[in-house]
C-alpha cells in the first residue's frame, strides 16, 4: 500500500473567527474585497513578517510535484502543512499552485514511460537562463494520468483543510506554473515536429481542469493564462472558455504578467499580440462580474545583481515595471481583488506604499 508522509504538527493558538465558532476561515473569506497575497518562494518558508503583517491577507505557496510525490503513491506534504499551521496561528489564509513541468515533473514518470523533450532557456530575464531543461509532452498520457494521480491526492489533502481558500490549476507547463511554453528557437526541434496540434493541447488541459473539478469542489479554483509557445493563441482561450462554463464562479482567471509599464485601458481583445489580448480577456471577464486575479510579472526590487550570469539581465527592476501607481490601477481597471506580490516589494517603498493604501481603501 502507498504510505503518505505527514507532519504532526503541535497545537497552535486558534484565530479569534474559530473561537467565535465560524466552521472555516474561507466562510468568513469575502473574495469580493481586495486582497494582497504574499508570493511564496518554492524552497523558502514564508518569512515571519507575512504572517505578522496586518493588511496582507496570506501567503500564495507555490512547489514542484517531485518535492511532494518523490515517489509513486508517497506524499510529504510538510513544507505546505507547516506554512498553514502558522497562517492559522496568524488569523491568515493560503493559496496554493503545485506544477509539474520542468523542474517539477518526478523522476520516475519519466522512468514510467512518458515522453520528454529539451530546450535551453534563452530569455536573458528569466532564472534559469542558460540552462538546459526537460518536460514532458503536454499530451502524453502516461504525463497525464500521473499527474491527475497527483490532483486527487492533493485534493484529498487540502480541500477540507479551512486554511486553504484556493487552488491555482496547472496544467502541461514549461518551467513555472502557468501555460507558457518554450519556444522553438530554444528547443532541438519545433513544436509542429514534436507533434502539436491545437485539439490535443486543449484536450489535455481540459483533462487537467476535470480533474481539479472533481478533486477540489469546495474551493476557489484559478487558472494562469499564457501563449503556449509560439503556436496561435487559440487553444489559450478555448481553456479559459471551457474553465469559465465548467467551473462557473469558482473559477478565476488569472495573468501572470501585472506591471504598471504600460496602462491596461488601450488594450485590445482584438489585439494580434497574445499579452494585450489576455489582458483585454481579464478585463472584460472582471467587468462583468467574473472573479479575476493578478502575479506580478517580476519584483520591482532588484537585488544581488552580482549573482547574474554573463548575459543575464535582471529579472525585475523599476524600467520593467513601471510606478506602482499605474500597476495599482491596471488592477482596478480589470476589477481584480486577488493579487500576488513578490516578496521584495512587500518589504517597504513604494509598491509597499501603494497596495497598502489599496487594500486601506476598501476598508475605509
């Protein structure tokens, strides 16, 4: 039989909305009003002053599926547990976005049989630039039944826990959690030759978000959207479709990608570039009631730049974002309540500054 490894945690002081004998912290989550999630780091704790602060609402965790099933069937779960046993100690919620691509994908689905391709990382901002990577094909199917394995365990886990008030769904994904994909500039051969077609791209997402449906009823899920390599957009859209007539309002779109460089209102849902579209689509889903979220596109902050590599350029930095008061605005533009801020401008400045007043605002 598969063990799961759990943590046994000591007991820890219950926030004051259980002690008045409310079931969970989510009944008393207004996902309507605005909140600032603070972006967990996959190999960090969350540091003590998240949990201390007083209008950040918690913590988004994020991790790699080989951290949690190292082995077929064998869950350790510790590093989620711990950070929600001090997010109730703290009165706070969390989210959490597990994903399975590169870097996150377990040695032994590879050993089962799934298939992989490689590429080398070119973008010059991204971490791992320079390095080369393997995933799996998004439509292989030993990939995919191991990974919806891995959604029902964690649903299993999480969707009772009352500390949890949402799941981000990843899918087939490149480095990170979202549905970007390399492109075939940085890959051995190209997409058209590793087989890609639009239905079977769109067919494995819609098997990843079935799979989430059915694992995670009682919770919020969110879905972060991006141009799956350089093939057309339109199998993007078809998932934020199908995710949005599945799931109804416990569905949340959400854009990687918020930045105040540029002033959301003059984008296009008719735009030929795939950002200005997505945004566009977030907007309008917002304005018409859909609940709609945001991540930052990098941390403002920029620090030990002598850690690049030859050729690297930071990730972030005050060019690539823009003031913070646009960002801020960009977000009330789209109607998002929900965003995830990197760690570093959660730390005091300006972007502390100003999503401060923004959730200050509400409350007034």
């Amino acid at each position: 039989m598969p063990t799961t490894r759990c943590l046994h945690l000591a007991p820890v002081a219950l926030p004051f909305f259980l002690m008045l004998g409310l079931d969970t912290p989510s009944a008393a989550f207004d996902w309507n009003a605005r909140h600032v999630f603070a972006l967990g780091n996959a190999r960090q704790p969350v540091p003590d002053w998240v949990w201390e602060s007083d209008w950040i609402a918690g913590a988004a965790l994020r991790g790699h599926w080989r951290t949690f099933e190292p082995r077929k069937g064998e869950y350790d779960w510790r590093s989620i547990d711990s950070e929600i046993a001090r997010a109730a100690a703290a009165g706070k919620v969390v989210t959490i976005r597990l994903w399975g691509g590169a870097r996150g994908t377990p040695e032994w689905v590879y050993e089962a049989g799934a298939e992989s391709y490689e590429w080398t990382v070119g973008a010059a901002t991204e971490h791992n630039f320079g390095q080369t990577l393997k995933a799996p094909l998004p439509w292989d199917p030993v990939w995919l039944r191991e990974w919806t394995g891995f959604i029902r365990a964690l649903g299993e886990k999480y969707n009772a826990n009352p500390h949890v008030v949402g799941i981000t769904m990843t899918g087939p994904v490149g480095p990170y959690g979202e549905m970007s994909l390399p492109r075939s500039r940085e890959m051995k051969v190209g997409w058209q030759e590793l087989g890609w077609d639009d239905d079977n791209f769109f067919a494995a997402y819609k098997t990843c978000i079935d799979a989430y449906a059915e694992a995670v009823p009682d919770k919020r899920l969110a879905m972060s959207f991006s141009r799956p390599g350089d093939e057309p957009a339109t199998a993007a859209f078809r998932v934020h479709r199908y995710a949005r007539e599945t799931l109804g309002g416990r569905f949340m779109a959400m854009m990687n990608g918020l930045s105040g460089a540029q002033d959301y209102s003059t984008f296009s849902i008719d735009a030929s570039r795939f950002y200005q579209r997505n945004i566009a689509t977030i907007r309008d889903d917002g304005r018409a009631g859909n609940p709609v979220g945001f991540q930052q596109l990098a941390h403002r902050t920029v620090r030990r730049p002598q850690q690049l590599k030859p050729g690297q350029v930071p990730f972030g930095g005050p060019q690539r974002m823009g003031p913070p008061e646009q960002e801020i605005a960009n977000v009330e533009l789209c109607r998002a309540r929900y965003v995830e801020v990197y760690l570093a401008d959660l730390q005091g400045g300006p972007t502390t500054a100003a999503y401060k007043a923004w959730v200050a605002e509400a409350t007034a």
